[in-house]
C-alpha cells in the first residue's frame, strides 16, 4: 500500500461520526510508549477505555488527547482519553516472537513465492523430511497452490525460488513492515501520532 493511501484512509476516519455521540466501545486509547511512539504498529497498541481511564487513576499514563465524549460517575464528569503516553518507558525487545503471525507480518500477508495475498499458509523451505526446521530462516508464507506445487521438494528441486530470502527479523523491522497495514479503526487524534513521519517524508 502506498503512502499516499494511508493518509487518505487516516483522512476518513478523521471525518467519522461526531465525537459526543460515539458509542463507548468505539473509544479505546492509543498507547504511546514515554517517548511518545507507539508501542506497536500491528497490531496496534489500543486499550478499552476502562482500562485506560483505570491507568489514569494510578497515575500510569499521561493524557495526550480526548475524545469529546464524556463518562459520568456519581462524583465526577470525565473526559474519554483517545491517546494516553506511558510514564515509564517500555524497552521493545529486540527480536519478536517467532508465531505464525509474525512470519505472515514480515512476508507482508503474500506469498513468497508467487506474491498472492489469499489462502495463505506456511512452507517448509527445506522440507521437514530432509531435515527442515521450524525456524525464521526456513519458513516462509505461501499460498495453498504454491505449497501444493513444491510438495516435500527443495525449492532447486521444484524450480521455485522465493522471492526473498527469509530471515529472523529484529522488532524494528516487523514494526516498519506494520506501518503499511493501518488498522481497521483510526480517530483523528491518532493521526499525527501514528503518521507524522510519513508526512515529513513528502
Ligand atoms: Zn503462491
């Protein structure tokens, strides 16, 4: 997906539904990290506002922005948080989890060997069979069809290479790979926080 595209689907969402009469499920807080990035791209770091408004109490999080919809409580009227900054820094990990999930993230939802996005499932590179482990650098994403074609052969065997060598990625690079895949849901308040490198880019 092009830069371009998310700006505009972000500019969609930015003119939803009037804020006042937002349902309260549709209100969860965007979870910036204490140095005001987020925790994650995809998939995003969001909280119920319960939760949320809870960390407020506890003094866990500062508040960077609201929605304009309000909680009443019998002693106070509050405003909903839509972007909330940890107060102590969360250090990401330097390598993320090895899951199915992940291995589809950094093959960017295709398959690798034909670049298909549909009926996705996992290969083997070397086949189990030959000694093939289950690890970054021997699976990759690949479609139905494909993983049919290459059966128990080595990619030199059935002729088809992958188009990109598969790796163990660091969590930089599955979060860089997250950016191109905006999430379902974006309040406006989100924007500048979750594409504000994009635009300086332009
Ligand atoms: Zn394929």
């Amino acid at each position: 997906m092009f830069k371009s595209d998310l700006i505009d689907q972000a500019a969609r969402f930015r003119s939803a539904d009037g804020d006042p009469i937002r349902k309260l499920e549709s209100c969860p807080a965007l979870v910036l990290n204490a140095d005001y990035t987020p925790l994650s791209y995809y998939p995003l770091s969001v909280w119920p506002w319960q939760t949320a408004i809870k960390a407020i109490f506890l003094e866990r999080v500062d508040v960077v922005a609201n929605y304009d919809r309000l909680v009443h409580s019998p002693s106070l009227d509050m405003q909903i948080p839509s972007v909330i900054a940890l107060r102590q820094y969360v250090r990401p990990s330097e390598f993320p989890a090895f899951t199915r999930f992940n291995v589809f993230l950094r093959d960017r939802f295709t398959c690798q060997y034909c670049g298909s996005p549909q009926h996705l499932t996992f290969d083997h590179v070397v086949p189990r069979r030959l000694g093939g482990k289950t690890t970054w650098e021997n699976i990759l994403t690949a479609c139905a069809p494909c993983n049919m074609r290459k059966g128990g052969c080595t990619p030199a065997q059935a002729h088809m290479q992958p188009l990109v060598r598969p790796i163990r990625p660091t969590s930089w690079q599955l979060q860089q790979q997250g950016k191109s895949f905006p999430p379902n849901y974006l309040h406006e308040t989100w924007r500048d926080w979750l594409y504000w490198d994009i635009e300086l880019e332009e």
